[in-house]
C-alpha cells in the first residue's frame, strides 16, 4: 500500500475526538466511534485498570476503556510513523483497520483485579476477547462497519489463532512488542494517575523513532536510550506501584478467597468471566456467609493484610517449591499456620497467605535500525541494561512474601518458617 494512500487511510474522515488527559484529542472516524460505543467495549469503563491500587495511591482509578482508547490513539501513530518513511508498505485497507480495531478492542476480555485472578486456571483475556468479537453480533457488526475484518481483528488480539499472513503477524508485534502501544500506554498512564513520575515516556519521540524494515518493526540507533528509559520505568513501576506491598496484599488476599471459594465449590470458574467491577463485588456480596470471602470484604474497606516477612526464592527452597505452585501453596499456608494457631487463637487459615508475584522479564527484543541502514539486535556492550542486569532486576522484585493480620509477631512467624522448612 503507498504511503499517500495509508496517510489519506488515517486522515480522512477520523473528524469526531475523544479527549484523553495523555494524549488529547484522540481523533476517531464515526465508525470507529460506534465501535467504542458498543457495550461490550463500554464495558470497560467499570474496570479499573489497576484493582486494588487505588487503596495505596488514590488518583488510580482510572478503567480499561481509558487505557484501550490510549492503545488505540498510539497504534494510529505508530502506522502513521512508519508510513511517512516509507514510500511502500505490504499492508492493506482492511488490515490497518483490522489492527485499529484491535488496539481498541484488545482488553474487552478483561476480568477486575486481574492480577488477583492472573495465577487462576481462567481463559486468556485475548481469547475471550477474540470469543466476543467473533461471536457477539452487535459487536462483530460494528467491526465491520469500520471497514476492519471481524477474524483479523481477532487474529491480531489472539495468537492463539493459527495465522500465517506476513500482515497479521506484524500488527501482532506492533500490538505485543518491545516497544508496544499497549506498554507505552500503561507505563505513562498509570504513572500519571498514581502521581508518581517513574513510568512516564518521551513517546512522542519513541514513535517517531520507528521504522519498518524486513517484516519488522525497528528502532533507530540514536533512540537506543528509550528502550532503557521504558525498562528502567517498568523496574520501578512494578518497585513502587504494581507490586507495592499494600497492593500484593490486596491482591493475595481476593485470590486466596477466590482460590478457597473454586476449591470448596462455592462458586464456578465461569462465575468469574466477562464481570465488571460492580459484578464483581455482587458476586462476592452473594456469598458473603463464605467466611474466606471476608477477605475480600476487607479489601474494599482497605483493611489489608500485613506484609509479615519477605524472603528471596532461594532462603527456603522447601518453602519456594510448594509455592510456586497454586496447587501445592496452600500445603506450605496449612504448615505455617498450624504452626502460629496455638499462639493466636483467634486466627483464622485463611488469613495466612503466602504471595509469589508472576515471573517478569527485562529483555528488550528490539532490533535497532543502524546508522549505515543495516538492522541488528542491541548489544550487551551499548546499553546498561544488559541481560545479566535484566535478571537482577528481576531477581530483586520477585520474592516470597507472607501476609498475616497485624497482630502476629515477625518472631513468631520466622520461628513458624524455620520449624517447617528449614
């Protein structure tokens, strides 16, 4: 497709704005703003982006819909980026479409608290998404409308979907890549809603640094240091706001319920698909004689669970082996807590919890575009954030953590520890 052609694609008739406190006015053509006022993707307007933040940092109260629209607003300019560079690019009419459609589209399968409900046996939230797409009507109907194809759309959302297309794949790693709109989105976004500085981008610059080469999308030579600035960013984010040890309270405390609640059959995983917010705590209001789920009342009042102690994965390897595993954790919870009832009568099982966060990577994956035209991956030699310091950085977020009400002493519980898996 010619670049005048894409330009005039993403241009013409994109005469309706949605303001955004990011990045302004988001242009949308009429279609596009029909698809936004469909309900299912209305839908997440009632889930907050970031659960349970909100009871540590405030402002972060901001929904999914605000987060998609940001994707949306970014994945249009990162086209119209490498589209200005190139006089030829193999992408078609319904394609790009296809891949706004899917910027926008791409969380509508989103649960609440969705990373209480990461390590739950659930459906992948691209896979419901693209579920809907497919199969809700209304919603198909309005992908089409937009000139976008309803199986694209959903193909790029879904890896899972077998695709071969050259097209398809590369919106994939548009939408999924290193330097992604969906990361340069949340990073910036939920920064600036926590009111904290770390995760915020120079994107403007980063997207205008993009290019197209051999199937691929590549970041110039001199834009190197954004790769680093949005790692950095995602080391801290995850330091002080994602995994924020109030947050990992919160959210150890509604998984635990859920987790007691599926075992004991008290509720079903498909209770917990395609719910918003409000849904949510109705669902947990309806079994509110469930004692395990006073954990989840606790949540909404912000009395959480103490961070009693916090040890590296390699302290107590007994300890780290039986809870990585959902299925063997609650096995390392019972020994802790047999070992604390004869001293805390008032106890309860469920309220010792033990929390491992999900694994994280550093690794960018981004090939540069050099100086001389050439396209490589970045070396270990010209960026500080090598694959061993990737690692580390890991290393230093991703502990073993164990969260008891206020009452029960740090000696007692390092004594509990030791007795079970020293």
């Amino acid at each position: 497709m010619k670049r005048d052609d894409i330009l005039s694609l993403l241009y013409n008739g994109f005469t309706h704005s949605v303001k955004d406190p990011l990045w302004g006015n988001v242009p949308f053509s009429l279609p596009f703003k029909e698809l936004l006022e469909v309900e299912d993707v209305q839908k997440l307007s009632r889930i907050k982006q970031n659960g349970p933040t909100y009871h540590i940092y405030p402002g972060s109260v901001h929904t999914r819909l605000s987060h998609s629209i940001g994707v949306y607003a970014l994945g249009r300019e990162i086209i119209i980026s490498i589209a200005t560079k190139n006089e030829d690019l193999p992408l078609t009419k319904e394609g790009i479409l296809s891949f706004l459609s899917a910027c926008l589209l791409h969380d509508i399968g989103h649960f609440p608290y969705a990373h209480s409900l990461k390590e739950l046996s659930l459906r992948e939230h691209e896979e419901i998404a693209s579920s809907l797409i497919l199969n809700k009507e209304k919603l198909r109907k309005a992908v089409t409308r937009t000139g976008a194809d309803a199986l694209m759309t959903a193909s790029i959302i879904d890896v899972s979907i077998k695709e071969e297309r050259g097209e398809i794949l590369l919106y994939r790693k548009i939408l999924s890549g290193p330097l992604d709109p969906d990361k340069l989105d949340y990073l910036s976004r939920d920064a600036f809603f926590a009111g904290v500085p770390y995760g915020s981008q120079n994107t403007d610059y980063i997207i205008k640094s993009l290019d197209y080469r051999n199937g691929a999308i590549v970041l110039e030579e001199d834009a190197l240091v954004s790769i680093e600035h949005i790692l950095f960013s995602k080391y801290l984010m995850y330091k002080t706001v994602y995994w924020h040890k109030g947050v990992r309270s919160a959210t150890a405390m509604i998984k635990k319920a859920l987790l007691s609640a599926l075992n004991d059959g008290v509720i079903t995983y498909d209770e917990l698909y395609l719910k918003d917010d409000s849904e949510f705590a109705d669902l947990a209001n309806r079994f509110s004689c469930y004692e395990p789920f006073s954990l989840i009342s606790m949540v909404e009042h912000s009395r959480l669970l103490e961070k009693k102690a916090e040890f590296p994965l390699s302290e107590y390897p007994e300890l780290t082996d039986l809870s990585l595993s959902l299925k063997t954790r609650e096995e390392a919870e019972k020994k802790i807590f047999s070992s604390l009832k004869g001293e805390y009568a008032n106890l309860k099982e469920y309220e010792c919890i033990i929390d491992i966060p999900e694994p994280i990577s550093f690794e960018s994956g981004m090939m540069l575009l050099r100086k001389d035209g050439s396209v490589s991956e970045i070396r270990d030699d010209e960026t500080a954030l090598s694959r061993e310091v990737g690692k580390l950085f890991s290393s230093r977020l991703r502990k073993l953590s164990i969260f008891l009400p206020h009452y029960v002493s740090l000696n007692s519980l390092k004594k509990a520890v030791k007795e079970n898996f020293q």
